[in-house]
C-alpha cells in the first residue's frame, strides 16, 4: 500500500499538476494557430507576464494588509487575467496586426513572435532582476497530508493547497471553454474561423472580433497556467520560456487548432515527463523479497534519467511529427 | 429603381485591372446569370460586389447606395449573400452550426428562417447533427446555400453552383435557385452550364476580358447566334 | 545597390574604429574574431534559410555539436583513461549499441517473416526497448566507471591541431544534419521549426549531462589556439598588451581567411547552375518539382552544407575563448540572435548576412555597457532630482541585450522585411 502511495504522490498528482498547466498553455498556442495559423512562441511570455502581474497584485494586496482564506495567487487571478488579456491584445495590435495587414507569411509572424519573445523577457529582467520570486513568502504554503495508516500505508498522501486548487481551476476553465465553443454564437464564430477563414469572412462573421477573443483568451489562460506555474514552484523571468516546448508538443501531439486536443495532450505530455523520470525500483521494492539474489533491483530502475526529464517532451514531439504528425485528434496538417 | 445596378466597375488584385468597366442591373425578381470564356472576370465580378476585392473606378449601387468596397461584414447585414464555389462549408462543423454561421450578423431570433430553409431542403433537417464533411457534394451545396440564405438576404450571389455535381444535381440544384427567387430573393450567378442556367434567366451577361459583351434576357442571348456561336459552344 | 552595400559596410567600419577608440583595441580585437566566427554561422543559416527556404532553429545544438568536437580533438590526450578500463567498457557499450540498433532493425523488418499490422507495430516498440535497455545495461556502468577517478574523469581529448578539430566540427554537424535533415525536412515550415528547437534541445541535455564524453558542466578548458598564444608571444619578449593583441590579430587573420574561403566558394556555387536551382525550389516548389529536379534530396543537400558551416563557427568561438562550457549555450544568444543577423542583413544575400553578423554582434556586445552608461547617466540625474540611485545597474543593463536584440528584429520586419542588403532578384529568362 504505501507503495501505492507513493506511486499517486510522485506520478499522479505531479503528473496532473504539469498536465494542466501544459494543458492551459496549449489551448493559447492552438486556438492562435486555428485562427491566425501561425506558431505563436511569445505565449511563454503571456505566460510569465500575466505570472508577474499576479504576483505584483498578491503583493499589492499583501502590503495592504488583505489576508485571504485561500492563497493571494488565486485571489488576485482573475484580475490578473483581465490584464493580462489586455496585454496580449495590445500585443496583437502593436507587433502582429500591422503585418498581417501587409500580407506578411506565417512564417514572418513566426519571427516577429521571436521578437516580441525578447523584447517581454528583456523587460521582465530589467525590471524584476534574474532571480526568483515566491507567492508564499507572506502567508504560509498549506499542505495537505492525509494520513493512510487504515489501510495500510506507511506514508501519507501529499498535496498541496495549491495543487488541488489548480486542479479544481483548471477543471472549471476547461469545461467554462468547453460551452463556450459549443453553446455560444461567438465560440461557434472562433470554430467557424479555425475550420475556414474565407468562408467565415464572407458569411459576415466579424472576424477582427474573433481574433480579438482569441487573443483575450490566449492571454487569460497563459496567465492561469503561468500564474498556477509559479504557485507550484517558484516565479522567475524564464519560468515559461523553458516549459514553451514541451506546451508546443502538447499542442502539435493533440493536433494544432483543435482545443480538446490540447487538453489532451498537455496531459499526455505531463504525465509521460513524470512517468519517464519515476523511479520504480521504489514500487517494486517488495519483489526483492523474492526475487532472487542474482536479479536483485539495482537502487533506481528509470526509463531515463532525471536530467533527462524535459527531453521526454522533444522525443514525443519528434517521433508525433514523424508517425502522425496532424496529432491526435487530426489539425492542420498543411 | 434596381436592387443593385453596376456602373463602369474597374478592379482587381492590385496591379492590372481584372474588371475594366463591367454594367450590370438586377431587380429583385431577376435571376442574373454571368457567362462567358475563363478568365473574362466573371467570379471577379461577385467578389468585386462582396468586396473581396479592390474596386478602384465605377459605383456598385444596393438600394441606392454605393457599397464598392465595403467588406462581407457590412454587407450580410444589409441584404447580401454570397456563396463561393469551393470550400464553402464548415466542413468540421454539423450542418445546423453552418446555418447559424449564415445568420451570424442577425441579432434577432433566426429560428423561423432556420426552418423555412430545413423546408427547403429537408435533407438538411435529417442530417443537422452530421459534419457537414460528411455530406455528398450535392448536399454539401445545399447547406452553402442554405448558410447563405440565413441571413435573409435580397440579394443571393452564386459562383458556380452547379460545378462539380452530377447532372441530376445540377438539375435539382437550378431548380432550388428558380424556388428561393420565387421567394423574393433576386438571384446573381456565374455558371458554366450556360445554356441549361440562361434558359431560366430573366438576365444575361455574356462577359470577356472584363468587360460586358452582350446583355440580355437570357432567351435572347441563347437564340443570338452570335452569342451561340462564340460563348456557348456553337 | 552597390552603393548601398558599400555605404554600409563603410558605415560598419567607422563603427568598429569608434569601439576600438572607445573600448580599447584588446576589447575591439575579440569581438571582432568573435563576429567573424558568427558570420560563418550566419552564412550557413543565410544558406538554409535564404537560398533554400529552409527554417532551421536548432542553431544552439550546431554550435554545440561544433564546440565538442573541437575539444575532443585538440584537448591533451588523458592518460588515466586510457590506461584504465574504459576504452574496453565503452567499446562494450559501442557493441551493446550496434546489438540493439540490428534489433531494432529486425523488427522493422519483421514482415518479412509474416508479422504485419499491429503485432509489427508493437514488436518495434518492443524492440526499441531491448535495443535501450541493452545499451543503457553497458553505457551506464562505463560511464559511471570513467567518471571516477580511477577512469580519469573524462575520456580527453586527442591531443591534435585545433584547425583538424574546426574540421571535424563540421564534418560531425553534418552527420547529425544529415540524420535531422532525413527525420524532419519533409515536415511544413512550423513544424520544422519546432522539432529543430526540440533536436537542438535534445543535443544540449545530451552534452551537458554525458559527463564521461564531454565534462558536462564541469567544463573543460583551456582549449589550444591554432594560432600562437599571447604568452608565447611574451616568451620572445614583449610585453603583456602587445603579445594578446599580437596573438589575436593572429587568430583573426586565420578566421578572416577561412571565412573569406567559404565566402568565395559558396559565391561562386550560388551564381552557377546549382544556385538557380536552390532559388528555383525555394520559390516554387510544386513547379521544381514537375521538372524532375529530386527537391527532397537538394534541400537535405542544403541543410548539410548550412550545417557544416554552422559547426565550423562554433567550433571557432570554443576554440577562441578556450573553455567549453555547455551550460553557456543558450537558445536566445545562440539561435535567435543569428537569425536576427540574417533578417536584418537580408537574406538570401552573403554579403547582408555577413554585414548582419557583424553589426549585429558589435550591437549584442556594446548594448551592455552602452545602457550601463545610460542607466549611470540616469541614476545620477534621478540622485540629484533626490529620487534616489537605481538599484543594481549591473544585473540590469546585462539584461539590456535580449531586449534590444527584440526590438531590433520587430523594427527590421516592420521597416525593412527584406534586410538591410536584400537579395538581388535576377530577372532569368
């Protein structure tokens, strides 16, 4: 049993955790390239700028004297995330919008999102420094340890209080994303445009509009899934720019353009990472009893070192790219 | 006074002009039928009204208003439709989701146009849950056409309806087009089947290189010899 | 056009004698060897990416790939190592390799004896595991084995001339173009662009962690010059700031002559047949294709020649600054900024790609103490004002760079998209 504890602790909960911020990070990156079908390498910046605006306001509110039942983090987000909208729509107008309207190639965009990439992280460092930052230096990190000695466990199961918000959050985003496309005239409008721009131009859609939703939710997701980031660990200038692969694959491996894809496989992503890394000579320990002495389990049986962890995602990426490259649940493929 | 009149229209995709003075008058009884050799500007014609390109001399007047240039967004609401040749349904959406992309600019209740088109069409009621990806060619027409006529048009524009559709299709298709005119929608179309679409024409247009050649009704332009002989295949 | 270029190359060079007055030349002269060895990296990107259309941004693991074979094979020889066990372990390994690749191999081919479908597919997968866990079986306790002390920590180096090591730099960044160039070149512009990145990142978590082949993070230095050392210099009697700038001026001579020999050759190949055809697929593929030109096969053929360039360059900056030290490679300093040199030079022109390179590296390089300056400048005027100094103008102006390298490249699209020295388009009949 306490294996069995130990295998949720390590690779469920963890798994789940990098999943949904893979997850949240994908939708932006897949919803910009169903609309604007170009690959959007700024998002770790919406990422980690809607991560610092939140800290900024958790701040604020901490040097206000505003205690909160729940962490400041998830209090100030959706503040935060309205700025953040702000931000990638401003974005859009001051950096891509003038090169759309020239006919610039995808590719351009491509380049220009590099730029935009730069110039964000350059301002970040200039005004935050290269170090990192916590939101739990005020208020105390609530963990939860549940005991499970009843049934037979000599460990308790861990989670943080972050953790399980993060999970419920990202649960209610999805599924409030979810009926949005399905039930509502403008998220029908976002799909109408993924599947075919022309023909959502000539039926009347406004598509200034739709790509300004776009931008808005992009941007209030990055900085979820920044936010959420930094919650969990800590916040730094290049929190996301080192996750923004692995939230690439997620999205290329669910199919770019498709949002349940994206969930998909940002779960996908976040759980291989996980289970690559895990240790199973600690779940198969009780084999050595009898096991025989020759077969005995060396002290870390992984599929592949720790050092290796962010690789996982490029080999699943490359080898998606290779057998299947329109993902899983069939994008853009040309 | 004409539902949309077409005076000297000179445009194109930047560079030289694909349209150099196109004159066309529609009311809205007509069913406009646009012929003529490729390349004479005759899908140019109806992008050019649906502002999908530039149009850099002449009016294009709707209801007494010149709206050469406006985009797509500002015309569905004022009574056009368009329904392009290729490509021109939401192929990963159902067949219902497409209606309601045709009445995207309509604020108000649109299920009483939904069904007037599910009448028409009463395939489209059968399969409104189905990808439109999954219908034949001949269906997938259907629901261009059905889109296009959820925003209630006056004015419906066509670019070749019939392309690519088995003769028996063609035939059902042109006979939805005489039934939605018949509703009080004046019909604007280009078409390659010339002499089977100008029989049932109140108006021809036989253009080439971007300009009106001959015009007429469209029995006339049929028995035209002339016409016969160089843009209808003798 | 001619004039411009001149004008601006003239420009370049007013430049660089303003930064030797006001820098000091020691400063001025690295950079300026330095700049050569990114205008070889940025003629090979300006190969892939201007004359074959090709988006390659795993630059990072080029240069890597370059740096680690000119330390192998101009490092000192290490004699524990090759006096312990470790040559005999890692040949095990190297066997224990070749097993599991005949294994995969087999299971490839498995058809052949009446497995298809699913069961090929899972006895593949199935394979590749063996394969893995056979070779991690060996490699492991070989690297752990050399790692030690008993092993000699490393495997060394070679012991042979750096310029054999800037060879083999290029001659092993084809290898691997070849292989990435056979894997993801099929794939659309995007795509290409993602899995170069993720190669490139898979290359440098390879290099920093396999610490028996490359020292990892432990670094390795000091790296010989091809040319005579400052030191040597003084040996014969001259004094300190002499003898570096003697033994610098000889390194750039030697970089200025490989690269003017790579400029004079890839010239020469772009304005012949092989040229017009690289424009030709570039520009249209569909119709390159119908005229039997074999499109995969040039634009791999592309690749590999951008490629070797690329590992030349980089195996010229390690060799220049004498340490290898994998946890200084980084995507924006490394990938980015040589296609920013390419984008603002113009691409698909030598001579932009060369201007961008050097303007470029002179701008990455000044922007620190230039808004150091600045900020000084500022915080005393804001001291005066009694606002108070600006805290920690160092770490900030260091950060400087990456923005101004942003801003540069979002002006170059918006103003001037087709660089500053753009391609000259012939009109061929």
């Amino acid at each position: 049993m306490t294996e069995l504890v130990f295998f949720t602790n390590q690779v469920i909960i963890s798994g789940l955790v990098l999943g949904c911020i893979y997850a949240l990070g994908a939708i932006g990156i897949t919803l910009i390239f169903g609309i604007l079908r170009f690959a959007h390498f700024a998002h770790s910046e919406l990422m980690t700028g809607g991560a610092f605006i939140a800290f900024l306001l958790a701040s604020a509110f901490a040097a206000w004297g505003i205690v909160t039942p729940i962490p400041t983090g998830f209090v100030v987000l959706p503040i935060a995330m309205v700025l953040a909208a702000i931000l990638a729509l401003g974005i859009d107008k001051g950096f891509y919008a003038p090169l759309r309207k020239r006919g610039a190639k995808p590719v351009t965009l491509l380049i220009a999102s590099i730029g935009v990439t730069l110039m964000i992280q350059g301002l970040i460092r200039l005004f935050f420094g290269a170090g990192s930052y916590s939101f739990f230096e005020t208020e105390p990190k609530e963990v939860f340890r549940f005991d499970l000695a009843s049934i037979g466990s000599t460990r308790p199961l861990v989670i943080t209080e972050p953790q399980v918000l993060m999970i419920l959050v990202t649960f209610v985003s999805v599924l409030a994303l979810h009926f949005f496309l399905t039930r509502s005239r403008l998220g029908k409008a976002m799909r109408a445009m993924a599947d075919n721009a022309d023909l959502a131009q000539v039926s009347g859609i406004n598509t200034a509009l739709v790509v300004r939703v776009t931008w808005i939710i992009a941007g209030a997701l990055g900085c979820m899934a920044g936010t959420m980031l930094a919650l969990d660990v800590t916040l730094k200038p290049d929190l996301a720019f080192n996750i923004i692969l692995p939230i690439f694959a997620a999205a290329i491996v669910g199919g770019l353009g498709q949002a349940y894809g994206a969930i998909a496989g940002g779960l996908l992503i976040g759980f291989a990472e996980t289970l690559a890394v895990f240790n199973w000579t600690m779940v198969l320990r009780p084999l050595n009893a009898i096991l025989p002495d020759w077969m005995q389990l060396p002290p870390t049986l992984a599929l592949v070192p720790t050092e290796y962890k962010l690789t996982v995602a490029f080999v699943i990426l490359v080898v998606t790219l290779l057998v299947r490259p329109t993902g899983i649940f069939k994008g853009a493929s040309s | 006074m004409p539902l949309i009149e077409l005076k000297h229209v000179v445009g194109g995709y930047g560079g030289a002009p694909i349209l150099n003075g196109v004159n066309m008058a529609i009311e809205k009884t007509d069913i406009g039928v646009i012929v003529g050799p490729n390349g004479a500007g005759k899908s140019t014609t109806l992008k050019a009204i649906f502002g999908l390109l530039k149009v850099t001399g002449g009016t294009i007047e709707f209801g007494g208003e010149n709206i050469a240039n406006s985009l797509p967004d500002k015309l569905v609401p004022k009574g056009l439709s368009f329904v392009p040749q290729e490509k021109n349904v939401f192929t990963s959406m159902t067949v219902e989701e497409n209606l309601e992309m045709g009445a995207f600019t309509r604020p108000d209740d649109f299920s009483g146009t939904m069904e007037w088109v599910y009448e028409m069409f009463p395939v489209l009621r059968e399969k409104r849950r189905q990808p439109a990806g999954e219908l034949s060619g001949g269906q997938r027409q259907m629901v261009a056409m059905g889109r296009a006529l959820m925003s209630k048009p006056s004015l419906l524009m066509l670019d070749e309806p019939s392309a690519g559709l088995s003769p028996r299709y063609v035939i059902e298709i042109f006979e939805t087009i005489q039934r939605v005119n018949k509703e009080g929608v004046g019909i604007l179309m280009v078409e390659q089947n010339a002499r089977q679409a100008l029989a049932f024409a109140s108006k021809g247009f036989v253009l080439a290189s971007g300009q009106n050649r001959f015009t007429g009704t469209g029995a006339e332009l049929i028995a035209d010899p002339e016409v016969a002989k160089s843009f209808l295949g003798g | 056009m001619i004039q411009r270029s001149l004008t601006l190359f003239g420009g370049l060079f007013v430049l660089i004698l303003l930064m030797g007055w006001v820098m000091g030349l020691p400063f001025t002269s690295s950079r300026l060897v330095e700049a050569a060895a990114y205008a070889l990296i940025a003629l090979g990107l300006n190969i892939q990416w201007g004359y074959g259309g090709l988006f390659n941004f795993g630059i990072m693991g080029f240069l890597m790939v370059g740096g680690a074979a000119v330390t192998f094979i101009s490092f000192p020889v290490n004699p524990v190592f090759w006096a312990g066990e470790g040559p005999a372990m890692l040949g095990k390994a190297l066997l224990a390799f070749a097993v599991g690749a005949l294994i995969v191999l087999a299971a490839r081919k498995s058809d052949r004896i009446g497995i298809t479908g699913k069961w090929k597919t899972a006895l593949t997968v199935l394979a590749w595991f063996i394969g893995y866990c056979l070779y991690r079986s060996q490699i492991d306790p070989a690297a752990a084995y050399i790692e030690s002390a008993a092993g000699g920590g490393w495997i060394g180096g070679l012991g042979g001339h750096p310029v054999l090591g800037w060879l083999f730099g290029g001659v092993l960044a084809a290898g691997i173009a070849y292989i990435v160039g056979k894997i993801c070149l099929g794939l659309r512009t995007d795509y290409l662009a993602i899995a170069t990145i993720g190669i490139s990142e898979i290359i440098r978590a390879l290099i920093k962690n396999m610490d028996w082949l490359t020292r990892g993070t432990l670094t390795v230095s000091p790296i010989p010059w091809p040319t005579p050392l400052p030191q040597a210099f003084q040996a014969s009697g001259m004094d300190g700031s002499t003898a570096l700038l003697a033994a610098r001026s000889g390194y750039l001579l030697l970089a200025v002559i490989v690269l003017a020999i790579v400029m004079w050759l890839i010239s020469r190949a772009y304005a012949g047949p092989w040229g017009r055809m690289m424009r030709a697929i570039r520009d249209n593929h569909i119709a390159a294709t119908s005229m039997g030109k074999n499109v995969t096969a040039r634009q791999l053929e592309i690749f590999v020649f951008g490629s070797v360039l690329m590992g030349i360059g980089g195996a010229m900056l390690v060799s220049f600054v004498q340490i290898f030290d994998p946890s200084s490679y980084q995507p924006i300093n490394h990938t980015f900024l040589i296609w920013v040199m390419v984008i603002v030079g113009g691409a698909g022109n030598n001579w932009g790609a060369l201007f961008g390179a050097i303007l470029l590296w002179l701008i990455w390089v000044i922007s620190e103490p230039l808004s150091k300056a600045v900020f000084d400048f500022v915080s005393t005027w804001s001291t005066q004002f009694g606002w108070g100094a600006i805290p920690e103008i160092e770490a900030r102006s260091a950060q400087m760079r990456v923005f101004v390298l942003g801003l540069v490249i979002t002006i170059a699209l918006r103003f001037a998209p087709r660089g500053l020295i753009p391609e000259v388009v012939k009109r061929e009949r």
